[in-house]
C-alpha cells in the first residue's frame, strides 16, 4: 500500500542540540527517541510514540543547514513531483536523492517560500508518522493528527499545493479579521489540516504540524518545565478536545493536541 501523493509521511527537526532537543520532546510529546544502528544516518535519532510507531526524526545541523521542523509528504514518484514543484513556481533545494533504507526524498518550497519535502518510503508498507483519530479516541498518542499552512497567499498556496498534489479546499471556519481557516481536502473526507493567512494572523509562514498528547495541560506544564514557553493555548476545539502550540528550549514551534483532565477525573 502506498500513500497517495500529498499524505504526511515524517516530521523532522533539524537542531543545532539533539541532546535537548530529545529532553523537551520526550517529556512533552511522550516519546522514546533512539539513535539510528546504521552508521550511513549519521547519529540520527527516531523518535517514536507509546505504541512503537517512529514517528519524527531529530537531525544533527551541519553547516549552513536551516533549522527547525520540516514537513515530508508523500511522493509516489519523487523525481517526477521534483520537477512539477518547479513547473508550478516552487525551488527544490536537494535532491532528489536517496536516502539508505528510508528512501528517496527531495527538499522544496512553494512560491511564498515556504519550505516542505517530498519522499518516497521504502517498502511496500503506508506511513505511520501522522494517523488522525476521532475525538475522544487517543490511539494516535505521540503521533502526527493535523497539519497547518500559514502563508502569505493562502490562494495562492491551494492553487499550489492543488496542482501538486490534487488538494481541494473543502470547506472554510471563519476568523473574522484574521480571515478563513481553510480545511485541506484529499477526497473521501480526508481532512489533514488547514491554510490560513500569515498576513492576517501573525503567525509565521511555514508549515505546522500538531501531535496528539493524552493530557494537553501536562504537556503544557512539561514544555515550561523544560525551558519551552507557549504560544497558544489550550484552546476548545470541535470534538472537545484542547489545541495549542509550544516553543520548545531552542525555539523552535510545534503544535500539541489532546483532552484536558481535570482533577476530579483522573
């Protein structure tokens, strides 16, 4: 089984500490991060959720390399899409290349600039990295549940993204000022994420990506415990579960997702 063209396949960060990096992220997301046996990644770590499901990679920099989260989406043909990236006004900054026994990937940004790769996974087998479930069902623990566009052109970037990968937009939530929350749609109600404005909300243009935690104000208390802060949150979303967004010790943003408990239902 292969995931279609534009499904979230692996998260990554590229960090100039891997050491903290794996602190903050073990206590606030519940990962186990294990360095790769194979000499060929470089002491690249795997981080993986509760049930065993690698899920994220923690990236040593080297050089001039850009720091902070990456988003990888599907590819069934990596070369293929790389060129179709530049057809349609994007960069591709690396590759395609291959990476040994993960697969080929290339890194890319849109228009706007904003960054993002495509790969595809070695093996016969789907991605687990990002498995949504439904309010209330915390079996995806640790794992990616939504992705979010901020970009200054959220036209722009479903006109994009829709060309490259068949996106549609399925349906908006207003803000008011801050404009739409644009749902993604990849067909029989697959809804992975949202686009909205960078311009109107403030938030930076890049590519965001939530994990699902079992207690949202734990994990809260956890990133401030480990010298992150947050940005955002916790914030009622429909289903009853509680949104929010952290800056982990070095910086760098993520999203959290998951119910709050309160004391007396513990």
């Amino acid at each position: 089984m292969v995931d279609p063209d534009g499904t979230p396949v692996w998260f990554e960060l590229v960090t100039p500490d891997q050491d903290q990096a794996q602190v903050f992220y073990e206590a606030v997301a519940g990962w186990s991060v294990a360095t790769s046996p194979m000499p060929e990644h470089g002491g690249y770590r795997i981080a993986s959720a509760r049930d065993g499901d690698g899920v994220a990679g923690l990236m040593a920099r080297r050089g001039e390399m850009p720091t902070g989260w990456t988003l990888y989406f599907a590819a069934e043909d990596v070369d293929a899409l790389a060129e179709k990236v530049r057809a349609l006004g994007g960069r591709v900054h690396a590759g395609p290349m291959d990476i040994p026994h993960v697969g080929r990937f290339a890194a890319a940004s849109d228009p706007q600039g904003v960054s993002f790769s495509i790969m595809r996974i070695a093996g016969t087998g789907a991605a687990t990295a990002f498995r949504q479930s439904m309010p209330g069902d915390l079996s995806s623990v640790g794992h990616g549940v939504w992705i979010e566009l901020a970009t200054p052109d959220p036209e722009a970037a479903f006109d994009f993204y829709g060309r490259l990968f068949g996106w549609t937009k399925a349906g908006a939530m207003p803000m008011g000022d801050m404009g739409d929350y644009a749902f993604i749609g990849m067909g029989a109600d697959v809804r992975p994420g949202a686009v909205m404005s960078s311009a109107t909300t403030g938030a930076p243009a890049r590519w965001n990506w939530y994990v699902q935690v079992p207690d949202i104000d734990a994990a809260l208390a956890a990133a401030r415990d480990k010298g992150g802060d947050v940005l955002q949150g916790p914030d009622e979303i429909p289903g009853g579960a509680f949104s929010a967004n952290v800056r982990d010790a070095q910086g760098f943003r993520i999203g959290l997702v998951g119910p709050r408990r309160q004391e007396d239902g513990r």
